[in-house]
C-alpha cells in the first residue's frame, strides 16, 4: 500500500503577505531581515507560510490598556512650592537672540 505524497505548504511571496496586510512590500522585507516576523529563506527570496502571517499579526497586536478607576492624583499643588518631587523651581530667563547681540555689539564698536 502506497502513501500520497505529501503536499508542500502554501508559500507566500513578501508582495503577497504585503497586500494580505495591506502595507509595503519593503516593509515586509525590512521586518524579515532584522528578524521581527517569522519567514522561510528558500533560495534568495523571503516566503511566509499561512501559519507565519498568521503569527505576524500576533505579533503586531496591539490590547488595550486598563484604564485606572480613579483619576490621577495631581502633579502639583499650590500650597506646595516647588517641583513634582518637591525639589526647588529653577526660574529660566531667555536670552537675547544671537542678532540683537551681534548687533548691540556692531552699535558699540
């Protein structure tokens, strides 16, 4: 009694997987090569398997975060001086632009 073969996996091209994504095709390749998604190399070429796009789209899932019950406390408060840690609040003063420097320089000369 003889076995069927068996048959091969489908294998998708890097263009193939991109319009299943509907992204570029460089950003598929791009992926592939700095090792983010899962990918065969046969021959010179990239090619993905359906369990690899599957896999892809796993990977680049993205949960929402638990939202906290109550609002967040406050960042400052007036009755307290200072900074979010309660360190000192350092008071900047702008400089005067480069040109009015440079001119209040060639006035003086």
């Amino acid at each position: 009694m003889t076995r069927p073969a068996p048959t091969p996996p489908v294998l998708h091209r890097a263009a193939d997987v991109a319009r299943m994504l509907r992204c570029s095709e460089w950003w598929v390749k791009e992926q592939a090569r700095r090792g983010r998604i899962p990918y065969s190399r046969i021959g010179a070429g990239y090619r993905f398997t359906d369990e690899h796009v599957a896999e892809i789209v796993r990977i680049f899932e993205v949960r929402p975060v638990d939202v906290p019950a109550s609002p967040p406390a406050p960042r400052r408060t007036p009755d307290r001086p200072g900074g979010v840690d309660g360190s000192p609040v350092v008071h900047l003063k702008a400089r005067t632009p480069r040109r009015a420097r440079t001119a209040a320089l060639d006035q003086a000369a």
